[in-house]
C-alpha cells in the first residue's frame, strides 16, 4: 500500500522550494557571459579550441545544478508499509556526491550516510540517495547540505529519529588557498531517537566506521 506524505511539510519545516528566486537569463546571455570570463583569464574565445565552451559549460550547469528544478519532498512522498513491523535502523552508507562551493564554485566531492529510524513507513532505498543529490546540485555549504537532507527526510517520513554525516574535499582548499588535498571535512546531524548519546546513536556511528 502507498500513501503520499507532502502534507508533512508543514509548521515551520524549510518547503525546499525548486522555484528559483530570480529572474532567469536567456541561454545566450549566460553563454555570452562564459566568453567574457574567458576573455578575463587572458584567452580568446573565438579560437578553434574554445568556440564552444560556452555552450558546454551551460549544458553541463543543466547537470551540474539540477537540484533546482526538483522538489526532495516529491521524491519522498511515495511510502510503503509493508515492512512486517520493521523498526529498527535503516542506513545508506557511502552515497557518493559532487556539489560545488557557493563561494569559490569548486568542486565538493565526498560521501554522505543517511539513517532513519522508521515510524510505521518506509520509503524506498534509491530515494535516499536521490535526496543527497537534489540538494547537492545546488550551490552549496556543507553544513547547510546536511541539515537539509535530514530536514526533508524528518518533514516528509516523521521518523523516530534522522541521522546523517558527511565527509568530503573541498576543492577550495585543497586546489587554491591553503593548498592542504586529502583534507577531509565532516558533518552530522541527528534529531530524534540519534540525538542523545545512547544505543541508536552508537549503532549509526558504528555501522558507518565497520
């Protein structure tokens, strides 16, 4: 049996809208303004080589920011209760991920691993990771990136508890800057039945390190 849960995100739970919040430029405007950065880094985009960069890097923007034109809790809307009172800790380990930085636009390249402990429903596995990119297809924090996955799993599955952690490089650091690659930067938050320092809490860290 399915049941659609949208109404969840209700009372003060961030709506993730996929809306953008400003006015969108034209396909040959944003190409026009990769040919003027070009032309700032000392190249010239009339060149063989470079004639249709502009147009490739807008295409792959369509991949690289996705996340925009989608909506997390639509993806998790579809829950199943067939689970034979199933209660105990499902996680997602290892879910690979790309963003990039909203200050420098480098990459961020890491794993994120997502854990729910589940109410009376469940919602199927690719789900999760479908989540982790919705939200990595956006110019990103990593700290926002992991509240807003286990914000969006909490609104949409009223769980008894959310867990998830994220390692990944910054390539801000490790390519410019402070130049330290194989830096790894680590984030959690728990909610719920992980919050405290008790069994569910030691099983997710656990499971993540075994």
């Amino acid at each position: 049996m399915e049941k659609t849960l949208l109404s969840r995100a209700q009372s003060g739970v961030e709506a993730f809208e996929a809306t953008p919040y400003y006015k969108p430029v034209s396909v040959g405007e944003a190409e026009a303004a990769i040919a003027v950065l070009l032309r700032y880094i000392g190249e010239d985009p009339t060149r063989e080589g470079l004639v249709e960069t502009p147009a490739r890097f807008i295409r792959a923007c369509g991949h690289h920011f996705a996340g925009y034109a989608q909506d997390p809790l639509r993806i998790l809307a579809t829950t199943f209760s067939e689970s034979a009172g199933y209660a105990g800790m499902i996680l997602l380990r290892d879910i690979r991920f790309e963003a990039f930085c909203e200050h420098h636009l480098a990459p961020i390249i890491g794993k994120a691993h997502v854990a729910y402990m589940p109410s009376d429903r469940v919602v199927g596995l690719s789900k999760l990771a479908r989540v982790v990119d919705v939200f990595a297809k956006r110019l990103q924090l990593q700290e926002r990136l992991t509240m807003q996955i286990a914000t969006a799993i909490e609104a949409a599955l009223a769980p008894r508890g959310v867990a998830v952690l994220i390692e990944s490089e910054h390539h801000c650091m490790s390519t410019r800057g402070a130049y330290k690659p194989g830096s790894t930067m680590v984030t959690s938050v728990m909610t719920g039945c992980f919050e405290a320092d008790g069994a569910p809490r030691r099983e997710f860290f656990e499971a993540v390190r075994a």
